[in-house]
C-alpha cells in the first residue's frame, strides 16, 4: 500500500517520530465488555519505552490517553484533523510538553474544525509515520476494517489484540497481540 505524502506540521519533541511507536485505532463502538481487556493491554503498552500514536479521538481511544502518567517510559504522538494552532494544550499535554514526551502532528491546513477529508489525511499521516499498527477493536464495515484491509501486505507489521471479538481479523498476515508475544513490539 502506498500512502500519500502528507505536508504536517508538529508541535513538541520531533524526535519521536524516530522512537520505536506504535498506532493505536479503536472503533468508536468498542463493546463495552471489551474494556476491561483494553485497559489491561494499554497498561502494559504505557508501561514500555515507545511511542504510543493515535488521533485519541474515539471514545476508547480519549480514555486511554487519560491513562497516561507523566512519569511512565510511553511517549505520545498525537495526530489532529485541524489547524494546529487552534490546539489549546491540557495541563497535561502541556506538561508533556514541557517534558518533551509529547508530540502534536497535524496536516498542514486552515481549517479550524475537523472534516472528513482532514480526517483521512490524519490518518494517512499516522498510518505512513507508523511501521506498527495495533488495532484494539474493529467494528464491521468501519473506516477501521476498511485501514485493517489496506494495511495487510502493506509492509507494516499489523497487530490485533487478542480477544473473542476480534477473531474475524485473525490471519496469517496479522500478529495477535497478547501478553506472552508482547516483546514482537520491539522487533522488526
């Protein structure tokens, strides 16, 4: 799969776009029995010296970059669909800031509100600025299942974690992401 090259601007380390990352993608209808599983994985992922990227836009996704501390190993790339100048950072992001754990990457736009067209460029741009993709639910028929399918064969490594809701996605071109595999995160 060839990606588009997006023009981005950044706010933060730059640096991290050379640290070992990961993408994180989760439906926004995540099944809520599915929570208990995610916030075990996105623990242990918090807890490793990477790069954790995301849009942090579906609901799963906002709760996890809650989740993180200022003071766990995991840095944060976050990918918005706006104007990056209209990002008022949180005490928190603004700490990571500070700290240089954190980075802000948007494409190059004026648009003050998020759209679809933005929106798929934001994640052409993650998904282009990230060799690992790790998908913690997909829901059929979703923007999600349609990246899922593009992504096999692509030369990204592709990761699922493991549950009885995501078997559909299960394949040989596909890692499922578990507790005892979780080292692959830090291969290839």
């Amino acid at each position: 799969m060839d990606l588009p090259s997006i023009v981005f601007t950044t706010r933060g380390n730059i640096e991290l776009l050379s640290q070992n990352k990961i993408a994180i993608f989760a439906s926004r209808n995540t099944p809520e029995i599915m929570l208990p599983d995610i916030l075990n994985f996105f623990d242990r992922l918090r807890k490793l010296p990477i790069g954790l990227s995301s849009g942090w836009h579906s609901p799963v996704e906002r709760m996890l970059l809650k989740q993180i501390e200022i003071t766990q190993p995991a840095n944060v790339l976050h990918y918005f669909a706006r104007e990056l100048n209209t990002i008022k950072p949180t005490l928190l992001q603004q700490q990571m800031l500070d700290e240089k754990k954190l980075l802000i990457i948007a494409p190059v736009t004026e648009s003050k509100r998020a759209n679809k067209k933005l929106i798929r460029q934001r994640d052409m741009l993650l998904l282009s600025q990230n060799k690992k993709i790790c998908f913690l639910y997909i829901s059929k028929g979703g923007r999600l299942e349609t990246y899922f399918n593009l992504l096999l064969n692509s030369g990204r490594s592709v990761f699922i974690m493991e549950h009885p809701l995501n078997k559909d996605y299960y394949g040989n071109d596909v890692v499922i992401l578990n507790s005892e595999n979780f080292d692959l995160l830090f291969t290839g």
